[in-house]
C-alpha cells in the first residue's frame, strides 16, 4: 500500500498538476489538505477519472480537506465529531483498503501571542481524544503545522520560540503520539534534515530553508510495516507549485 499526503493549497488551482502528480506516482491513498473549496466545486469527476474514489470536506476559500483512494471509501466521517463548535473543515476520516485514514489540517496558530494558538493547542487534544476512539491500524496523516523537533528545522536557533517549532506546539504532537502513533518518516530517516514546507517568499526553496510539519503518524504495528517514506521535492518545483511538497509512505 501506497499512501501519501499533500497539502495541495487550492485544489482548484493545482488539479492539472495534481492528475499529472498521481499518474506518475500511482499513490493507493491520498491525504489531501487546504483544498480550499466547497464540496460541490471539488474536482471530484477528474479524479474519479484518473481511477479515485473520494471523501471531502470542505469550505469556501479556506481549510479543506479530502481523501482520495482507489478502493472505496467507507465510515467517514467528518470533522471531530465531539460536540464542540467548530465549523473550520480540518478533518475527514474514512476506512480504505483495511486502513482507517485519518486526514488532518491541524491549525496554523499565527503566533505565539494570537488567539489562535490556543484554539490550535486545543484541537490537538481534541485530535488525540479523537484518534482515542479508534482501534485497529490507524493512519494520521495531514499538515500538522509543527516540527517534532530541531532536527526538522533548517534553523533551530532563527526559528526557537517561534509558531511551528514552540515548545507548545511540540508538546501537544507528542501528546498524539503517545497514543502511541509513530513518526513514519522519522522511524525510517531518524537523520533529520529533510523538509516538507518551504516559504513562498525571497528564495527558501532553492535554498532549502524549510520545516517538516507534513507527516505520516501510523499505529505500531502498520508503521511497523513501512518499507520507504520519501518527501518529493520535485512536486515543490515550478511558479504554480504549492508551498508544501508530498509524503509518500509505502507499507507491505
């Protein structure tokens, strides 16, 4: 099983790439996120084209998040689901191919001094309490918006204290990985230097100044089975590119 996750930032934008992206790779499963789109403007028929069944969520302009696969997708659900007001679409989760898939858009935070960042640090606890409830292989795949540790920074002592790499913020991941769950890339790549998201701005890219905050969190015994877990820079290139690049896992 090939299972990857991608924040797409604007589907609609980006649906000729994307197509292009899953010809060549021929990913099982697809973790989507800031589709940033309605569910009736979703590209659903071209990916039904391109051999994909699809749960969404989504809203307009921001947020978004979906899952593509090429087995039928069942048992979704949409959203926490734990009472709590909340109406910013950053979590579908499905059952495909003997797998519960769990897409996430954990929120950005602004800084450290917004009142966004404690409703960030609350959805993680509410993300774990949520993932609590399932048994069974579990894969907690998304735009986590947080690096694990300095080992996912190009720049620890720039970005120290700073939203993505706060001491915060790195709690409440582990807090989720304490399920347990289990870094899929950090089990295979334990080395660190190797990045997920790089700024838009000035030359980041180019440069490789960039974060892992994309990850692929799976349950022991499914990350037990992964064989490879790649980054694809070369998604991340070209003037209509997202910022973010894909995280490809394959499982036996």
């Amino acid at each position: 099983m090939k299972l990857a996750t991608w924040n797409i930032n604007s589907i609609r934008a980006r649906t000729d790439r994307l197509i292009g992206w899953l010809a060549a790779e021929q990913p099982d499963i697809l973790c989507l996120q800031e589709t940033k789109v309605e569910d009736a403007q979703f590209p659903t028929a071209a990916l039904e084209k391109a051999g994909y069944h699809t749960a969404i969520y989504g809203q307009k302009s921001y947020n978004g998040v979906a899952i593509a696969s090429r087995a039928p997708i069942t048992d979704v659900q949409r959203g926490l689901s734990d009472g709590v007001a909340d109406d910013e679409a950053r979590l579908i989760a499905g059952t495909t191919l003997g797998v519960r898939v769990v897409c996430v858009y954990v929120p950005n935070g602004g800084d450290l001094t917004s009142d966004k960042f404690p409703y960030k640090l609350a959805w993680y606890r509410r993300l774990r309490a949520f993932c609590e409830r399932h048994a069974g292989d579990l894969v907690v795949a998304g735009d986590y918006n947080v690096t694990a540790d300095d080992k996912d920074v190009c720049d620890p002592v720039k970005w120290a204290g700073h939203i993505h790499c706060s001491e915060p913020e790195r709690a409440a991941l582990a807090e989720v990985l304490g399920l347990p769950l289990v870094d899929v890339f950090r089990r295979l790549h334990p080395e660190g230097g190797v990045y997920s998201w790089w700024d838009y701005r000035g030359v980041a890219f180019f440069k490789n100044q960039g974060l892992r905050i994309d990850h692929i969190l799976a349950t022991p015994a499914l990350a037990e089975r992964a064989t490879a877990c790649t980054i694809d820079r070369n998604a991340r290139k070209g003037q209509d590119a997202s910022d973010h690049a894909p995280v490809i896992a394959t499982f036996t």
